[in-house]
C-alpha cells in the first residue's frame, strides 16, 4: 500500500535538527527547502522508514531498474551512516554504513518460467504490442508485477560499499562487510568479507573468525561512540574488553515517516 507524505516547515526542521543531513553538511532549512526536500512535496512511500540521528542521505530520489517502483529517497537508516546513491524505501541500513555513488538494485524482472520473456506478455499498452494483445496475454500482464516479490537487502552496520555496485533483492550483507567497487553481489555476504568482482565472490575476512566473533557479540554499534572511541588504541583486541565493561548504550533520536 502506497502511503503519501507531505513535506512540512516542521518535518525539514526535525531532520535538521537531529543531524539527518540530505547534502554534505546541509545548511539549515531556508526558503522552504532541505537539500533534495521541499515544502509541500509529497512522498510517496511504500514502507514505514525511521531514520536515526546523524545520518546522511544524500542522494535524492530513487530511480529503479525500468519496470520497479520510484521511491522517495529516504530509507530506514542508522545512525553514523552515509549514502552519496539514491536509495528506495524498502531498504534497511545499519549504523556506521559507508555507501558510495552509483549503487543499484535488481528490482525489475521479467517472467522467466513462460515461453517468452519479452514484455509482449506484460505490456498490452506499450505500442511495440498492442496490435498482438490477445485474451491470455491480457489476463497474464492483470497478474504480473515487474518489480517482482523480493524486500530490498538488509545491510548490517559497519558496511561499506564502494562505487556501482550492484546488489541483487532479498539478500543480507552482513555487519562488517566491504563491497569492492564495480560489484555484482546475487547471494548473502558473511559478516566481516571483503567480496568483489561479478558475481562477487570472497576475497578475504577483515578479521580472524575468533576476532569476528567477539566483535558481532559485542554489539558494538549500539554503545555511545564518544566512549567507545575515546583512547588513543582503535584495534578491536584493544577496545572490545572495555566495550563490554564500561561503555553506555546509545540511544538515538528519531524520525519516522
């Protein structure tokens, strides 16, 4: 269900306020506008979406393959987390994302279990078809949906994702992970890879596996990072003993739409 949003003097002050910053360090709303935002806009969204303090949304509307739903932009973000793509609302990003420009998404399709795949059977508009329309083609297109039934990835907290890359739907890129620039990932990414290449295959692990599993128990994403990060040691053998025995939770302001 499609839910509309408009855009309001208060709405553009709260993202403000809470350092949800839709350009590179954004000015203050002025004018009636908020980087990409503007006031009376009306966003149209697909999913609830909550976006946590210091964040930075920077790529404006999302633009899907042909055939996949537009969204308005903003997503389901966590805290210390950055995107210079356009990114739909049916995405979830942890905290601590780095994501570069150029990311896209598999979220159009067409039927692969037919005779066909051409879009004569889903397009009886489309002038290229419509003199060959017939009945069944008609009731096939009334039950097909290009943008297909997979969610928008997961992404864990700590990724980072370098330039073009492209990530397939209904997948989890795991907390730690890096995507190497130019990527086509089609399959779950294990927390803590560095994967690469098209399709993207494992390259290698950040950490050794008892390192990776300490750090995922810790949970060290959901502490205060002016304690976590107060020392001069930034190595996880370092910080990981006092994470787990003095540091306090952190617990961000909002915005949801």
């Amino acid at each position: 269900m499609i839910r509309e949003v408009e855009v309001s003097e208060e709405l553009m002050a709260s993202l403000h306020q809470n350092t949800i910053l839709l350009s590179y360090n954004s000015p203050a709303p002025a004018n009636g506008r908020y980087g990409w935002l503007h006031a009376g806009q009306r966003l149209k969204l697909r999913h609830s979406v909550t976006v946590e303090q210091n964040c930075g949304l920077y790529g404006g509307t999302y633009a899907p393959f042909v055939g996949g739903h537009p969204s308005c932009g903003l997503c389901t973000m966590g805290a210390f987390s950055y995107s210079y793509s356009p990114l739909p609302d049916g995405l979830t990003v942890g905290r601590y994302c780095s994501i570069s420009t150029g990311l896209k998404f598999i979220d159009s399709q067409h039927p692969i279990q037919s005779l066909t795949t051409s879009a004569l059977l889903f397009r009886p508009e489309n002038n290229l078809f419509k003199e060959y329309v017939t009945p069944s083609t008609r009731k096939f297109a009334s039950g097909f949906s290009t943008a297909g039934e997979k969610k928008y990835p997961v992404i864990g907290h700590d990724v980072w994702i370098g330039a073009n890359c492209t990530l397939a739907l209904g997948i989890t890129i795991g907390s730690g992970a890096i995507i190497a620039a130019n990527s086509t990932v089609t399959g779950n990414v294990p927390p803590y890879a560095i994967v690469g290449g098209n399709p993207a295959k494992l390259i290698k692990f950040r950490f050794d596996f008892e390192t990776i599993a300490q750090l995922i128990a810790s949970q060290w994403w959901t502490y205060d990072p002016r304690a976590i990060f107060s020392g001069q040691a930034l190595e996880p053998s370092d910080l990981l003993p006092a994470i787990r025995d003095t540091t306090p939770v952190f617990n961000p302001l909002t915005v949801t739409l």
